[in-house]
C-alpha cells in the first residue's frame, strides 16, 4: 500500500501520460536546519492528491518552494506536464506556467464586490487599457453556472458566509489556471482551506474540487484532517520532519496508517473520561446572555468541568466567550462567579475579568493572542510580570528561567524562549500561549478553537495541560466546529443553533459522530426557545 | 521547520553572535567613523572643544524630542504635533515670563500644563473618534503653529529670565552645558521605564498588537492617552529648554525640529535593541546626525544639503529597520 517515492505507481488515466506535476529531490536549507530533505511530489491531471504531515514537517515550505517564494537547494527539478521548468521558480512565473495557489487567507478583497475579485487575476495580467464589463460579467456567470455555483456578482465580499468566500476563492484560481495553462488543465494547490469551513461548506467545497478535477486540472490538497484527506484525495503525500514519510493511496488506507506516517509511531490519543467530575463547587453561573445573535443563554459550570460549546458556523457558540471575557460588548447578561461576585456582561472590560481569574485564549493566535514579532519569553510572562518586580525594576533573568521551564514543561520546541514567537510552528505557539495563560491558574479559561490547524502531536500535549488544569479545579469552555476534539477531552457538550442552546450531550452521549449529527439535527430545526441547563 | 529533537533542552546559547552585536552597534561604529572622517579634515574647526561641546548640548534639545516621538511610536501612534508642541512652550515661557513678567517656575509649569492639554486633546480626537493619529496630529500641530504666531505676533520674543539659561547652557559640567546632562538623565529614565518596568511592557504590547494587549487585561485606550500626554510633555519640556538655550522664542524655528527628529527615532530603532524603538539607540542617533550635519556645514557645503542629509538619513533608516525586520522573520 505504501508506494516509494517514486516507483511510478502513478495513476494514468492513459499509458504514458505524463503527470502534471512532478517535483524531484526538493531539499531546503534554512540556516543550519533542514526543512526540506530530497522530497519528491508527483500528480496526474485530474487527480486530487493531498499533501500532509504535522506542523514543521515542511509541507508549506515546499508549497513555497514550488510557488518561487523560497529557491530550492542544488538538484532540485520541477517538471510540469513532461516540460522542465527553471529553478527557482522566477516570480509570477508559477501563474504563468498554469499553478494556482489558494491559501487559507484567501486573498479576497472583502470590501469589493463578488465580479470585481473575479477580475483581479485579470488586472494583475491584462495588457487592456479598458474593462469590459460586460463581458467580464459573462464570462463569470459561465464559470459560476459550470460549477453550480449561485453567488450575486454584485455582493460585496464581506457579506458573504465564510464558506462561499473559500469557493469563490477557489474557483476564481480555477479560472485563473484555465487562463493560462499551457499544455494542460492547471494545477492547482490548495492550502488548508477547510479549517473554519461549517460541514455543509466543506461539502460544497468537495463537490467544487471534484468537478474541477473531472475538468482535467490537478488539484494539490493541503489539509490536517485525516478524514477529510480520505474522502477527498485519490493519493496523499505525507511529510514528517522534512523527509518523505510515504505515499498512501487515500481509500486504501485506514485512519491509522496515515496517523503513524504523519507522527512516526502510533500515538495513543488522549481521551478523558465522561463523567463529569463530582461534587466539585459552582465556578461560575452564565444568565440571560443577549449579545449579537446569541440570546438568552444561561448555563453553569462547576469546577474541574470542561465544557464544549459548538454549533454550525453563526450559530453563536463562538460569540459567548468573547461575550464572557468583555471582548465582544454583550446587551446584557451577567457572570456569577464561585465566589459569588456577580459581573454585569454589559458593562465589563477583559481586564475586570482577569482580575477575577478568568481567562481567554482567541483562536486568532498571532493576531488577538500573541504576538509574533516579540520574543516567546515576553509573551509568555506579560500576565505575570509584576511577580518579577524587584526594587530594580523587572528581573529579566527570572522571567527568562521562569518561562524556560514553563516551555520545557510545554513541551515547546525548538526549547528557545529567546526566539519571537511567530518563528514557532502553530502547534509550539498554541502551547506557549497556553502556558502564558495556565501559569496564572486562571478558575475559569476559555478557549476558542484551541487546535485549529495543528498537528495530532502537538494536540495530545494541549488536551493533556487543559485536562490537568482541570484535574486542579479550574473550569474550563471550549468552543469548537472541530467534534473529535470535542469529544475527546469534553465532560459536557452544549450545541448551539441560531443563538441559542438546543441540546446538551453528557456521557457516554458524547463521540465525534453524535457530536457531529447533534450539530446538523440542531441546525435543521427551527429557531426553538432556548434550552435551559442551568 | 524539524523539532530539534537533537539539541539538548535549553540549551543555553552563551557564544557570542557577531552579526547581533553587529547590528546592535553599528550605528555607534559608524558615528564614530564619522566624527573621525570630519576630525582629519577639519582638525582645527570640527575637531575642537568648543565645537564638540556645542554639538553636545544645543542639539541636546533634539535628544528631548526624539523621546518623545518613541514614546508614542512604541505605543503604535504617530505624533506629528511634537514640534509645534515645542515651539508653543517656549512661546508660553517668552510670553508670558518675558512679557507679562510672570515668574519662570510658573512660566515653566504653564508651558508643560499646555504640553499635556495637546496631549490630551490629541488623545481624544484619536480614541474617542477612533481617527488615525497620524492625521490628528498633522491637524493640532498645524493648528497649534497658527497660535503661536497669533500669540506672538509673528515675532521673535526675548527677555527671558536669565535663570533659564543659566540653567541650560549657561553652566557647564566638564566643559559641557548641564543640558546635555539634562539629556543623558532623561534617557537613562527612558530607559529605565521602557526596559525595566511593566508600564514599559504595556506600551510595548499595546503598540505591537492592540488586540493581544486588550485581550491579557491591558487598557490599552488608557495606556495610549498617557503615552500621548506624556509624550507631549516631553516635548514641551523640550521647548523650556529651547527657549533657555535662545534665552528667546521665535514662533518657526521649532518645527524644524521634526524631521530629524523621527529620522533619530527611527535610526535609533536599528540600534542598540534592533527592531525596537529604543532611549540609546535615539541618544546615538541623534548625534550622528548632529555630527554629519555640523561637519558639512563646517565643510562650506550649502544649507540644502541639512535637508538631504535629515530626509535621506530618515528613509535610509526605516529602510534599515524593515531589513532586519525580514532578517528577524527569516531566522529559524
């Protein structure tokens, strides 16, 4: 089942074909570390190969590489559609040759209107002096009706759903690859765009990758989601520490096999218990929360507990711990907290919160979490400085030592505090940030998407701190789309549909699949009152 | 990037790293090379006592300002009204110690009572209506340049207690006027606060990232109004000085204090702590553009060269940080 790099197992739909894309001994250096080590990529027109391995295991530095961003080390050979391509990649040149790139960020211009980022490919390219709008409207109507998709031209972007923004995105590098390929269909390579994809987005999106597959182009899958690789992926490449790990051909492998070529050996995955855990006290009471579109939710807490909030995208779940940590304004609800000070959510700013030992962690890691341009240590001890004071100001060979075993105990690699920490893969910046808030024993944390985008190792570590905080009697809420999670580490799960709490799972309720299908029932359902578990 | 799993844990990195220490004195090398290069040309005129004692204490003003552009800078806002904030306190000392005859100390205070009310207000319009601060201070500072040449009559004002310039430049320490001292203090404050104290860190966290900062507890509207306050008493406390080292107060002269000013702020961002606008690195600075600009003159070059040497030095020196920026990006 697991093919050689290249012992040209390769699926041709007729004998000879040559593959669309073939990367040959990709090597990177950075430094003194080598991201990148003799990889070899290879996919055949029409077929959707998926690209994985853990965060740091150069998965995106070989995107770049191949994109012209980085210049590969000596030996490297790119041939596309049996024609050899000159490395580095000369800038603007990957576009030209017919590969497209989709990343996570998208790329779209949220205050311009859906036809006017159709149009950028063109702008970038286009000699014309005029715009014919007229026919720039037709000949995007013609890509849209070709793939079923039903977008208003004329909608401004940033009132789209997040997942007809991923589609739009992804069919406009479609059409941008069709415009210029020269000797086939395109290639087109898609960056993790599923993360903050609903399931039904995620769906729309598969049936979306597979049409422009069956068009002829090949479409280059980079994901975290083993699931989502199986069900999407004819083959998948996988990486681990900048080497070839395998090839696996997607629907003959199972779950495992992809897990053990992405970390090495088996890893046994965390996995709490249930049951809640019993007589502890109430850490905090949540009543009548109105804020944006969630209304009227209330429900209880006690400590030790972890609670999953979930729901479709827009059902609100996400929005109550903005609303609980002040970060997002609530019209009204309050938080009673174990010792029974009453906070009013209208009127509370996240530093009130702090002060009583609550605390957030945004999904948004280098944007509302840290920050990337200073060093790990700085960001790991902001919450704690004044523990540092001495009558000569900050101890900043404490706070060093502080956070150095704070980061060993993290597990944080490369072990350098000293380093900033947006030179961190996502997973080691989850954990440091983790850590900046788990120092201060915090009797009620929140998280949002605490996982998004990192490796299955890396997962584990955080399920196991978060678990252990717990174990100490801090409560803790979690808010996530992503249900294996879910079920791994939550004692209660509370579902979310249109604003409101409409079902909560307990037990043996909770698995990945009831969490799942609790989620899509919800949504389907009409606006009810909300459900009262407090 | 591979888990080093090699690399024992912790490792603590003790060698030294030359092209970090590299890059941290660079500036200082070249400054000094700078005063050589002048010194073998000119070593009657530039290299003399007297020429090196005035650089060091009338430009000390420049010192002055430039702390107060990276006190708001570190804190993520631009302060374009600094100069004219110095040109109006000096106005105030001159008119109303000079003119009406009120005391210097209360002179003095209503100077920097006005330096904190353009902070404030620079304050309000920025975080109340949520306007860039680049465009309110552009906005107060050319407003603040029409009181004073309404409040002065477009005139150069004298008279000013001689106390003051006895305090500033008429005294020297070492041969050096006590305003260079003055200085030096101010920076070692700077410093001080910036490095060593978690008011420092708060505008450092605000100014890399508002909503990290807002999101650990910081109030950040808060931590922004006193960096413009205190920013503007800054360079009002500049402006004291500058109409101590005059003895007068002439309602121009000030702004053209600007430029050079954020040309050292930013200079001094690739100094010392590199990507860090930063008390020494300004310091340093400032007194290699004094040096170039005091040498050129010296040389007879004409005055339009002041103007290439300040806005070349200004581009050249975000360039510079931008370059180590990437550099910071790139390692690992």
């Amino acid at each position: 089942m697991t093919q050689g790099p290249l012992h040209d197992g390769l699926p041709r739909r007729t004998p000879g074909e040559a593959p669309a894309l073939l990367a040959r001994n990709f090597s990177k250096v950075f430094g003194t570390s080598k991201v990148l080590d003799a990889v070899d990529l290879a996919v055949m027109p029409g077929e959707i190969h998926g690209l994985l391995g853990s965060n740091g295991s150069g998965k995106s530095t070989l995107i770049k590489t191949i994109a012209g961003l980085h210049a590969p080390e000596k030996g490297a050979e790119l041939i596309l559609y049996g024609r050899d391509m000159p490395l580095p990649t000369p800038s603007g040149s990957a576009r030209a040759s017919g590969i497209s790139f989709v990343h996570q960020h998208l790329a779209l211009i949220p205050s311009l209107s859906v036809l006017e980022n159709m149009m950028l490919n063109d702008l970038a390219s286009s000699h014309n002096w005029a715009i014919n709008w007229a026919r720039m409207r037709r000949h995007t109507r013609e890509v849209f009706d070709r793939f079923d998709l039903d977008l208003d031209l004329d909608r401004r972007v940033a009132d789209l759903p997040q997942a007809d923004r991923a589609l739009l995105a992804i069919t406009r590098a479609f059409d941008e690859v069709q415009t210029h390929a020269t000797g086939g269909q395109g290639i087109l390579i898609l960056d993790e765009p599923t993360p903050f994809l609903p399931q039904a987005g995620v769906d729309k999106l598969f049936s979306l990758m597979r049409s422009v597959a069956a068009d002829g182009a090949a479409v280059i899958f980079v994901a975290h989601d083993i699931d989502e690789i199986r069900e999407i992926t004819d083959r998948a490449t996988i990486l681990r520490d900048g080497k070839l790990a395998g090839s696996l051909v997607s629907k003959e492998a199972d779950r495992e096999d992809f897990i053990s070529h992405i970390v090495g050996e088996k890893v046994s995955l965390f996995q709490t218990s249930h049951d809640a855990p019993e007589g502890g006290k109430r850490a905090a009471a949540i009543r009548g929360l109105d804020c944006g579109s969630v209304s009227q939710v209330s429900f209880d807490i006690t400590e030790g507990e972890i609670v999953g909030l979930t729901g479709l995208i827009g059902s609100g779940f996400d929005v109550v711990p903005e609303a609980l940590f002040g970060a997002q304004k609530a019209e009204r609800g309050s938080l009673t907290l174990g010792d029974g000070r009453v906070l009013d959510l209208a009127a509370v700013r996240p530093e009130n919160l702090l002060a009583q030992g609550v605390a957030f962690l945004p999904s948004d890691r280098l944007g509302r979490a840290g920050i990337g341009s200073l060093p790990i240590y700085e960001n790991m001890a902001l919450p704690v400085l004044k523990r540092f004071r001495s009558p000569l100001g900050i101890d900043w060979p404490a706070v060093k030592s502080h956070c150095a075993e704070l980061g060993q105990a993290f597990d944080l690699r490369p072990a350098r505090v000293d380093l900033n920490l947006g030179a961190l893969s996502g997973g080691n910046a989850q954990k440091a940030l983790l850590a900046k808030w788990l120092q201060t024993r915090p009797k009620l944390l929140m998280l949002d998407e605490p996982t998004q985008g990192i490796d299955v190792g890396a997962r584990q570590k955080i399920f196991k701190e978060v678990h252990k905080a717990a174990r100490q009697g801090t409560a803790v809420i979690v808010a996530s789309t992503d249900a294996e999670q879910l079920a791994q580490i939550c004692h209660r799960i509370l579902v979310f549909s249109k604003g409101c709490i409409v079902s909560e799972l307990i037990g043996d309720q909770i698995t990945k699949d009831s969490i799942t299908q609790e989620t899509l029932r919800a949504s389907s359902l009409p606006r009810q009152k909300t459900l009262e578990v407090a | 990037m591979p888990h080093p799993t090699d690399t024992p844990a912790l490792a603590p990195r003790r060698h030294l790293n030359w092209a970090q220490l590299g890059e941290s004195y660079a500036l200082v090398i070249v400054m000094i090379a700078l005063f050589g290069v002048f010194s073998l040309l000119l070593p009657t005129t530039f290299f003399s006592w007297a020429n090196v004692s005035t650089m060091l204490g009338s430009q000390a003003i420049l010192v002055f300002l430039t702390l107060s552009l990276i006190l708001t800078l570190t804190a993520g806002d631009f302060d374009l009204s600094v100069a004219a904030t110095l040109t109006i306190s000096a106005m105030t000392v001159a008119v109303l110690n000079a003119q009406l005859e009120v005391p210097l100390v209360l002179a003095i205070s209503a100077a920097l009572l006005v330096g904190a009310f353009i902070g404030l207000v620079n304050g309000f319009f920025i975080l109340y209506f949520r306007i860039p601060s680049l465009i309110v201070t552009l906005g107060t500072g050319t407003f603040i340049n029409g009181i004073v040449l309404w409040m002065s009559g477009s005139t150069t004002i004298g008279g000013i207690d001689f106390t003051l310039i006895k305090f500033v430049v008429g005294t020297r320490f070492l041969g050096i006027p006590l305003l260079f001292y003055y200085a030096l203090i101010m920076c070692l404050i700077v410093w001080y606060v910036f490095g060593f104290t978690t008011l420092g860190r708060r505008l450092l966290f605000v100014g890399r990232g508002r909503e990290v900062a807002l999101l650990s507890g910081i109030n950040v509207e808060k931590v922004r109004l006193g960096a413009l306050i205190l920013s503007s008493m800054m360079a009002a406390l500049a402006g004291v000085f500058y109409a101590g080292t005059l003895g007068a107060a002439d309602p121009n002269s000030g702004n053209s204090f600007l430029l050079p000013a954020f040309a050292a702020a930013f200079l001094g961002a690739t100094a010392i702590t590199p990507g860090r606008f930063n008390p020494i690195g300004s310091f340093v600075a400032v007194y290699f553009l004094v040096i170039g600009i005091t040498g050129l003159t010296m040389l007879g070059i004409q005055s339009y060269v002041q103007n290439l040497f300040y806005g070349g030095a200004l581009v050249l020196a975000v360039a510079l940080s931008q370059l180590v920026r990437k550099r910071e990006a790139q390692e690992l």
